[in-house]
C-alpha cells in the first residue's frame, strides 16, 4: 500500500490517537492541516450555504471523495447515499462514524465502478475537482459521471477561481499563462510519513463551463463563497 499520511492523520484524529499534526508542505511553505474543522465539524444545513447546497441536491446521492463522511453522514437520513473515497483508511472511518454505504472507489473510475444512471444527483466538496489536471482529464471526468447519472441529474462540485484575488496566498500556488487556470503542488506528512506529490489544477467557471460542453452537462449556476476565502466557489451543474 502507498503511504497514506493524510487518511491515517484522519482516522487517528477519529479514534483519538493522533499524535502530531497533518502537515500540508509545497517545498519550505508548510501548514497544519485543520482536520477537524474541515472533515469533522458536523454539517447540519442550517447555514445560508448549507440550506444552498442542500436544495440542489437528491437520491440517491454519490458523495465524490467524501472524507470522514461529514456529509454523507447528514445526507443518509433524507435519501439514499453513497460515499465514496480512494483512502481506506478514510472509508474505514466513515464506516466507524456511521456512513451506511462508504465504498473504496476512484472518482476517475466511475464507469468502473458504478452502474449508468445509478444516481440522482452527485456531490464533489474539498476542492478534489482539481485533481483531473488538466481541461481534458476536466472533460473526460464529466463525460464519465454524466454515465453514471440519471438524464435529470445534478451535480454540486467545488474549486478555486484563480482569476480571484486571494487564490495565490493557497499553499502551492503556481501561477500560469492561460487565462482562468492555474495549480497548485503540495503533499501531506504525518509521524513522518511523506505523501505523494499532488497536482490540483484550478479552474474558473468560464473554464468549467468550456470543459462541460460536449459532456451531457452544461453550469447553471456558480455560487463564489462569502467569506474570507472568495477563490473558493460551488458549480451546479445539470443535464440540458
């Protein structure tokens, strides 16, 4: 198995055993990782982005790179949800936490994995839409859950806009020529353990918007968040 410093960090936050913290690094620029404010803080629908995110989604849901299951977990209770994540530790985790359905599944395999118009809507939260790297793996990754969606489906994904002010201060911005994209390079360590090197792409939406196009999606909505982190934003996307 590959190191995994990022799903083991979780898990040992989970069961009470992590003894130093997640480590996000881009060569000497380093972080802690907030674990428990990102994966951990129960959501509960009540906030304005909440009670957003909420309408725009139905079962059965496909939770994309769910964590530790902080979503799923809210879901589950109103339609049938499925939870999937690359890390096994971070399924073990969401299966300790009470996900119902929690699956060791590639979001880049979904045709592999899933059954043609298996859901009713899909959700992709922490930025993981980034790791298609590049317009075309952009597009190929719509194409495949367009499959495994039904013809009225929608799809709720996240990213950061590099074309907004505060998208360079993210841990391993790399700036790049073409209008409306940009990356970042980082990896995760734990009780020294070194990740791979990750490469999260970052799309604006008239980039989304270019790459949905020809896939059975087209963006009806992009909602920027609001609050210190404008960079970051929400796609809806739906069937024509």
């Amino acid at each position: 198995m590959s190191p995994d410093p990022y799903g083991r960090a979780i898990r040992d936050r989970v069961q009470g055993n992590q003894t130093e913290p997640l480590i996000h690094r881009d060569g000497p620029e380093s972080g802690e990782h907030p674990i428990g404010e990102f994966y951990l803080t129960p959501f509960t629908g009540e906030s304005a982005d909440g009670e957003w995110l909420e309408s725009r989604l139905e079962g059965p849901l496909l939770d994309i790179g769910a964590g530790a299951g902080r979503h799923a977990r809210y879901f589950q209770e109103r339609f049938e949800t499925v939870a999937i994540e690359v890390s096994e530790h971070l399924v073990e985790t969401m299966r300790e936490r009470g996900v119902r359905d929690a699956r060791r599944a590639d979001m880049f395999e979904l045709r592999e994995s899933f059954d043609r118009n298996q859901f009713r809507s899909a959700l992709a939260h922490g930025t993981q839409l980034g790791l298609a790297g590049s317009m075309q793996g952009l597009r190929r990754f719509l194409g495949d859950l367009a499959v495994v969606t039904a013809p009225e489906a929608t799809a709720v994904l996240d990213c950061y806009d590099p074309t907004v002010d505060g998208a360079e201060t993210l841990c391993g911005y790399r700036s790049d020529p073409t209008p409306g994209l940009a990356y970042r390079l980082l990896h995760f360590e734990y009780e020294g353990e070194v990740g791979e090197t990750l490469l999260f792409r970052l799309f604006s939406p008239s980039r989304v918007r270019e790459a949905a196009v020809g896939t059975g999606w087209h963006v009806a909505e992009v909602r920027h968040e609001s609050g210190e982190n404008q960079a970051h934003y929400w796609v809806t996307l739906e069937k024509p």
